[in-house]
C-alpha cells in the first residue's frame, strides 16, 4: 500500500487528539483516501467518520444488507449468525428484531 501523504499524516496528527485509537484513526484516513465505506460498530469512530464525509457502515447494516441481497436468506443461518457475534464476539445486535422481521418478510 502506499504510504499516507503529507496531507493525511496532518489530518492523523490532528485526530491523535480524539479518544480514538491510532488504528481507527488511520482506517478513518484510508477510507477517505480511497472513497470507501468504513465498517465499524464504534460510534466515536462513526462520528468522526462521518463529519470527514467518510459513510459508516456497522455490523447490523452488513446483516441487513445481507438479508436484501439474499445473501443470508435462511432464518436459522441469521439467528445462529447473529446468536455467534454476540456470544462470541460480545458485540449487542440492538436490532435484531428487526433484522430477523426483515428477513421473515423475504421469505
């Protein structure tokens, strides 16, 4: 990969403030550079994205984008899916109603 330029080294400098991590700092950058959607649950990391005009996308858009497209279309697989990112990966699916209405709707 490229490195950053001079530009995003300054815009890094200046977000090393915040209370992000180094890590969503430089994803936020990358993201811009590259006019990419950002994946992330973390809503400081979702607020600083956005007001750089970088779009945010978190785990239950992903499912929910997944159910429209068809891509999970079977409810257990969804209910398991999501059952395991929140065992697992102790991340709250606050949503999941929805997301499991959703997908009885397309089926």
């Amino acid at each position: 990969m490229p490195s950053l330029s001079n530009e995003e080294n300054v815009k890094i400098r200046e977000l090393e403030g915040t209370n992000l991590h180094f890590g969503e700092i430089e994803a936020i950058v990358l993201s811009k550079r590259k006019d990419t959607i950002l994946l992330s649950n973390d809503a400081n990391v979702k607020k600083k994205a956005k007001e750089l005009g970088v779009e945010v996308f978190n785990l239950e858009d992903v499912i929910s984008f997944a159910i429209e497209t068809r891509v999970l279309s079977n409810f257990k697989d969804a209910l398991s899916l999501i059952n395991d990112i929140e065992s697992k990966d102790k991340i709250k699916i606050r949503n999941k109603q929805y997301l499991l209405e959703k997908l009885k709707e397309k089926l």
